[in-house]
C-alpha cells in the first residue's frame, strides 16, 4: 500500500512538472543556455593539476609519513658528498639514461663522448628572463647542490669514468671497475647499481658473466647503459622559475647532441616530465573528442528518425546531445570559479554524461510515440513525464549514490576523488538540463508534428491529394499518415521505427523462442566462465608511468630503465631514528642481520671493520665509541661521506655527543617483477620493524606509490557498490518492487565481475582509471537494465514470453540506441596514443558490451522462466492510466465498411 501511494503521489508530482515545464518552454530552453554561456566565460580561470604525485598515490598511508620524518632527518640539501638518483627526489633534476647501439659504454669513444656530453651539460646556461637589462645568465654550477668543498655533487660513475680516461691518456694501467660497488681513488667505496647497467662482468677464469649475475664487487667487462643525474636547488618562486628553464634546456641540450651522435641513445627525464607527460593525454585527445561527438550525433540523428516524415525527429537527437554539451559547460564553469583544477582523468566524464543523458532522450522519445496523438502537447509532455522520471530520477540517485560515496572522504586516492565530485557535479546538471532544455525541445517538436510539419525541414506536409501529382522522390521525402486518414496495415504507425520494428517482427520473438533459450544461458556460462578467469588474475597498477601517453619521455625513461636497471632494486633508506646504543655488540648483531642479503652502503659496518683493523675491539664503552667514530673514523679521506649518515646531539658539557639518529643503504637483487618484489619487501621489513629492539624504518620515494595502492584503489568501487546494494534494497521497502531490486542488484554485480574479468583479459590493470570506469559501470548498467526490468515486473495478466517481449520494445529499444550512440562515441577515443585513454576505452567498451548483453539476452531470456511470475490483475503501472490506441480495419467484400477504435 506505501508502495502504491508513493508511486501515486511521485507521478502525479512528476505530470504536474511536465505540463509546467510544457507551459512554459520558451524559460526552460533558453534558461540553461544563457547559463552555460555566462560559466563558460570562466575559463580565463583554467588551471591544471601540476602535483601528480599527491593525484595518483594514496593521500594517506604509512610511506608519506615516513618520507617526511626522513626529510627532516636527512634532508637532501644537506647531503654533501654523494647522492643516489632513485633515493633522493630534490624539486628540480635532470637525469638521462645514454645506451650504446653496439659495443660497451665503456668503450674509449662512447665513454669519451660521454663525459663529453656531461661537460656539455655542465656548461650549458639559461637566460632568465629571455630579455631585458636585467637578465642573467645561470649555469649549472649556479644552480647545483654543492659538496662540503662548494664543488657541485656529481654521480660518482662520472668520477670513475675520468678515472678511467685519465688512465688512458697517460697510457697507465686502467684502474677496474667492480660492480655494483666499487672503489674509487680516494679509497671510498660507491654503489653504481642505479648508475651503470645491462652490465656483463668477468667470472672466474676470465670468463664472461650475464647481465646482473655477478658477485658482489665482481669487475665489469661491459655495460650497454648509463644513467646520469643532475640535481638543482630550488630556493624561492625565482630559483624555481629558472630551473624549470633548465630542466627544458636540458631536454633541448639532449636532443641536439642525439642528433650529432646517432650510436647513442639518449632518454632524458625531468622532475617535469611525469606532469607533463600526464597532462599531455588531454592535449592528444582533442581531435578524437570532437570526432566522438560527430559520429555520436550522426547516429542519434538516424536513431531518432523514422519512415514518416511528421513523427520523425532527428532533431531531438541533436538537441540531446546540445543538452549534454551545455550541462558539461556549466559543470566546467562552476569548478572553475570554485578554484577547481583539471587532470587527465576527466576524459572519462564526457561517457558518463553521454551514456546518462542519451539513455533518458531516448526513453522519452518512446515514450512520446506511445501517447495518444489526438491529445494536446501539454498533455502529452505530462504523459511522458509521468511515465520516463521516476525511472530516469532512479537511475540519477544510483548514479550520484556512486559517486558521492566515491567522492567522499572515505577514498584514499585523490584521482578518484576528484573525478568523482565532479562526475557527480556534471550528472546532477544533466538531470537538471534535460528535465527543462531537452523537454523543452520536446514541447517544440510536438507543436510541429500537431502541425504536420516535416520532422527535419519544418515545412507543412501537403496532404495525400495534392502529394499524388508531385514526382516519386518527392512524394518520398513527405511520406507522412495523416489522423483522419485510414492505415494501411493493422499496424500501429510506431512501427515505421526501424529498430523497433526489427525487435518487435524478429528480435523478440527469436530471443524467446524455446529452442534459443538453452544457448542463451550456455552464453551466460561461458561468460561467467572467463570473467572469474579474468577475475584470478586481476593485478594492481601501482606504476605513474602507465598512466601517461605513449612515446613520450617518461615511457622511453622507463623502458629503458626496466630494460637495462632492472637487476637491482632502487636504493632503499635504512633509518635508524631513535638514539640507540651502537657500542653493544647485540645491537651490532642485530643490525648486521637485518642488512644480510642485500647490497649495502653502510656506516656501521664499515667502522667495524676499520676498528676491526686496527686490532680494536668493537664492544667499547659509549664514549670510547663515539669518540673513535668522530675524530678517527669520520676524518680518513675514504670514510669522510658517512658524515651524511649520522646526526650526533649534544649530551652536556664535556661529553661526548650521542649518535641521535643515522642511515645506511640498502639494494636488493631483483628480477623482472620489480614493483612487486619491492612490494613485499616494504611489506617484509615493516613486519620486522614492529619487532626489533632498534626503533628503524625504511624509505624510498616509490613507496608512495606501493604503500596501501590495492586498498586505496579498491575501496573506492567497493564502498560504491555495497552503497548501490544497500539503497536498492531501501527503495524495495517502499518504492520499487523487491523483486526488481534483486534482479538489478543481481545485474549489477554481474556486469562489474564481467567488466573486471575482461578488462584483466584485455591486459588492463587495477589503477586509478580502470576503477573509476568500474565505478561509472554501476550507473551505465542500471541505465540499461532497470527500465527492461521494471517494465516487465509491472505486466499483470499475461505471459511471462509476452511482457518480456513489450519490455524489449518498450525499453530495450531506447537502451540499444544508447549503446549505439555510445559505442560510436567510443570508437575515436582507440586511436588516441596515450596509456590513459586505451584503458579508457577498453574499460568503457565493456562496460557497454556486457551492459546491452544483459540487457538484450540474458535478462531477457531468464525472465521468461525465473520469478517474478505473472498473475491476473491489472494492467503495468501507468498503463492504467495511459491509453493506448489500437486501430483494427473491417472489411467486407467491397469496401472499408468502418474503422473500430478501442481505447
């Protein structure tokens, strides 16, 4: 009984709205376009997103914690002898990654013209500003980090080389290169892992070792790679300003000198390149958008359009899309006066408006064909409303339920989060726009047709008298029925819509047919099938780099980082950051252990070993301890850069100063699964941290990114979906039928596993895209399905076989036209270059793929034997009150002796 008096009282609310809005169209069309035009001259407020890192990592986790007590430790301007291009992320650098075409780096004219090219680099100035009295010119030295000598800090493979070079030239001996820690001539040893790769070293005998096999120190026969870093200060708004005028110089330096010297290969990155890179998919997409849009509306227009000429309206597929258009302008408006910034995510925004807005067009036009024509427009405006908002206004709530709750801040990921608010924001605006704009081009079309006006030309239709002496593609052109003209056909005159006649002769009856029912559900097991396979193999895509646009310079980096840097894990922060007693030979024990395994600059061990030396033992009293390590140890030439690595405190006067707080480095044997074993060491050493008596964390930049990614990135689409459950199954208390919202929810959840399988499948993974199409899934697959399953939940008296066939075309037509427009829109956005926007579209693909499979086979075929059931009663909700015309002809032998109209 709630149920019927809402129901009631929703769509007498929703018919008065309608013959309001049908009132008064003049308002409501131009309304929202002076609207849009007003917020769109807001775009002088345009900004985009320059922070990537805080887009694409998880905003709160455990790493960015730990990344700022590191910086406050150890922060990297106060470095002074060595830095580690994978550990330290200053503001401003500039590093490239040189390979060689044959032969070895290390070759005497590759490794000639590579310090050459450093020199270059070194040397190379920028004007800032370009012109004027004032400007000046900056070099590298100006803008580097400085040692303790004010000398710039270099990489030490760089030192090495003219080690190298100057061994030649005198025609000494070579000084031997080990890998991947060496030593150089002041007797201090360097990790080059992250600086020297696809490295062949000498086995025993002198034989030829792989790529990455060797020992530790083992010497180094060839290496196909180098990497080289430049590190800047980045002091003020000024200082910022000309090192990013460098970092272009940089990239521009590299360019030339690729061209002079073809037998290298240069792949350049900057602290800009990743934003930019991001950022550039947007720029890449403009073209193919506009191509969107323009087979999107030649397919709406064919859509719209019909045989007869009157009825026909492809004008309101336009108008459709001019809608959309317009809510997405003023949606653009409000974020950019509310300070908003734009990412490269938002491509995927216009699919979501464009599959919401299409699927309510277009059940209003069905809607429209079903009224009874002889009734004025306003009432048949309020007829439509009466019959399309209940279900259209359902399918908005599941809509912003989705993404209010993504947009929450309950997410972690702030990509999500932003393209979310603002997927809601544009929804809610296309609701609101085609409630008043596009009904009120509804309201327009109607006068036409009661005019008898042509559906495309707005010309009057002559009447058949008059047509009869015009020539035949004339008479084709005007092909119009008039209402006081006797059909043809027993057929309703809706059926000169090809898609609808098609499903209503063929299509229905052939996917009801007894002996295409058992196929239909081998299909369904088969998809089932392989999404779970899919499903199994889902994996997370932590990388940034797979999120930007292809042959750009952050993808080359990355290649041939992975390609020739992958034999070992980047340099990983063992900070120790609690006082803690180094003179016990346990704490001694204990720290030795935990770096076993891995490849290690390390402070401690190295003062042991020199203790060790010098026949001293390494269990000595604090002060003997800290003493030794300040005035000994730490002024030898070879151990001076340990100085970096340890914070002493003062205790009190005449005491020797307490080690506060100190680092060492760590690298860990690799394989190809990079990311991932770096995942389950963070995970391994955390664990251990939780246990040891030596309070200690570990750190490196990528963390960020690993730390909590599969939580960040799942929570979003689960909150979602669990929200999307719970309101359906609210709104079965009192709203919608029980069993309507069991079958959706059932819909639903089996579209998203479909949708996750394939896409694994399809080689996509588990990022901040790919979970935000999940995300809008939910909202297309409840457009497509929920009116199929409504209409046929309200059928009472007949069959089941017969109410899934009026469902099909009812409602199965405006979704198959939906997902024809939608799929045409979709076409363009393959052919963009970009990592961004071919998971976009794989995504958003099969979500529409899966949505018209539910939609015009699977559901259809197990309503026809799985409940609800239908029993004797009334006719469906609305059907009631509708009238529908039915025209049957009686003939005897000579003539028409009379038309029967039955209401």
């Amino acid at each position: 009984m709630l149920r019927q008096v809402l129901h009631a009282g929703l769509r007498t609310s929703f018919h008065a709205l309608g013959r309001f809005v049908a009132s008064h169209p003049v308002f409501f069309a131009s309304a929202p376009v002076l609207l849009s035009i007003l917020l769109g001259a807001s775009f002088s407020r345009y900004r985009v997103e320059e922070d990537v890192e805080s887009l694409l990592a998880p905003k709160h986790s455990l790493a960015k914690i730990e990344g700022n007590l590191v910086d406050s430790l150890f922060p990297v301007n106060r470095s002074k002898h060595a830095l580690y291009s994978d550990l330290q992320t200053p503001g401003r650098y500039g590093r490239v990654i040189v390979t060689t075409r044959k032969g070895s780096v290390l070759d005497p004219v590759h490794l000639d013209t590579i310090l050459k090219l450093h020199h270059r680099i070194y040397q190379m100035q920028v004007t800032v500003p370009a012109t004027g009295v004032n400007s000046f010119n900056y070099s590298f030295s100006y803008l580097c980090l400085p040692d303790d000598k004010n000398v710039c800090i270099i990489d030490d493979i760089i030192r090495a080389m003219e080690e190298i070079q100057s061994a030649r030239t005198s025609n000494s001996s070579v000084p031997l290169l080990r890998y991947p820690i060496t030593q150089l001539a002041d007797g201090r040893q360097a990790y080059i892992g992250h600086q020297l790769g696809g490295v062949q070293g000498w086995g025993p005998g002198g034989a030829a070792r792989g790529p990455g096999t060797g020992a530790r120190g083992e010497g180094v026969r060839s290496a196909r790679a180098l990497q080289l870093t430049y590190y800047l200060q980045a002091r003020g708004g000024l200082m910022d300003r000309v090192a990013g005028q460098w970092e272009k110089a940089f990239c521009a330096e590299l360019q030339h000198f690729a061209a002079l010297h073809p037998k290298l290969g240069l792949y350049p990155s900057t602290s800009s390149s990743l934003r930019t890179d991001f950022q550039f998919s947007s720029v890449l997409a403009h073209q193919p958008l506009l191509a969107s849009l323009g087979a999107c509306s030649v397919l709406a227009v064919l859509c719209c359009s019909m045989r007869d000429c009157v009825r026909s309206k492809p004008w309101l597929g336009l108008l459709a899309l001019l809608s959309i258009t317009l809510s997405g302008l003023t949606a653009a408006g409000i974020l950019n006066l509310t300070g908003a910034t734009y990412n490269s995510t938002y491509l995927g925004i216009p699919f979501v408006m464009l599959g919401h807005g299409l699927f309510g067009s277009f059940e209003m036009l069905s809607s429209w064909r079903r009224t009874r024509e002889d009734q004025h427009v306003k009432e048949r405006v309020a007829s439509v409303f009466e019959d399309v908002m209940l279900r259209f206004s359902g399918s908005t709530m599941l809509h912003l339920m989705t993404l209010g709750l993504a947009a929450s801040p309950l997410t972690n990921m702030e990509a999500v989060r932003l393209f979310c608010r603002t997927a809601a924001l544009a929804v809610t605006i296309s609701y609101v726009y085609m409630l008043s704009f596009y009904s009120s081009c509804l309201v327009f079309t109607g006068y036409l047709e009661t005019g008898y006006r042509h559906g495309c030309f707005c010309r009057r239709v002559p009447k058949p008298d008059r047509l009869d002496s015009k020539p035949a593609w004339y008479r084709c052109l005007m092909y119009t029925r008039y209402q006081d003209e006797a059909p043809t056909t027993n057929a309703p005159h809706v059926d000169s819509h090809l898609l609808l006649g098609c499903v209503r002769r063929c299509y229905g009856d052939w996917i009801t047919n007894t002996y295409v029912k058992p196929f239909v559900v081998l299909l369904y097991l088969v998809y089932i099938s392989f999404g779970l396979m899919g499903f199994l193999q889902v994996t997370q895509g932590s990388d940034p780099s797979a999120l930007v646009a292809m042959d750009t310079a952050t993808v080359l980096y990355t290649r041939a980082q992975q390609r020739y840097f992958s034999s070992y894990s980047p340099v990983i922060g063992f900070y120790i950051y609690e006082s803690a007693p180094y003179w016990n030979a346990s704490v001694q024990r204990d720290l030795l252990e935990y770096a076993k395994g891995f490849q290690r600059i390390s402070w401690l061990e190295a003062y042991l070993n020199y203790l060790s030396d010098r026949n001293q033992s390494t269990s000595q009293p604090r002060e003997n301890f800290t003493n030794t390590l300040r005035h000994a140890f730490l002024r030898e030439p070879q151990f001076a850069h340990f100085a970096d690595d340890i914070i002493f405190v003062e205790r009190g006067q005449g005491e020797e100063p307490d080690v506060a707080a100190s680092r060492i480095f760590l690298v860990a044997k690799t394989t190809e699964n990079k990311r991932e074993e770096m995942s389950v060491l963070l995970d391994t050493l955390r664990r251990l941290s939780l246990t040891s008596r030596v309070r200690f964390l570990i750190f490196n930049p990528s963390f960020v990114y690993l730390d909590r990614y599969a939580a960040a990135v799942s929570s979003p689409l689960r909150h979602s979906l669990l929200a999307v459950l719970f309101l359906l199954g609210l709104s079965s208390l009192a709203v919608v039928e029980p069993l309507v919202s069991v079958w959706l929810g059932l819909t639903l959840l089996s579209v998203q596993f479909g949708v996750l399988g394939f896409m694994t499948l399809w080689g996509v993974e588990l990022d901040c895209m790919s979970v935000l199409c999940l995300i809008s899934a939910l909202g297309h697959s409840a457009d497509c399905s929920g009116p199929l399953l409504c209409g046929f939940s309200s059928g009472r008296g007949e069959s089941r076989t017969r109410w899934v066939r009026v469902a099909l075309e009812r409602h199965g037509v405006p979704s198959l036209q939906t997902l024809i427009c939608y799929g045409a829109a979709l076409v363009p956005v393959g052919s963009i270059r970009s990592n961004l926007t071919h998971t976009l579209f794989r995504c958003l693909t099969l979500t529409a793929g899966c949505s018209a499979l539910h939609t015009l086979a699977f559901l259809p075929t197990l309503l026809t034997f799985l409940p609800p059931s239908k029993s004797p009663g009334q006719r469906p909700d609305g059907e009631a009150q509708r009238q529908e015309v039915e025209c049957v002809e009686m003939n005897d032998s000579t003539r028409v002796v009379d038309q029967i109209t039955t209401v």
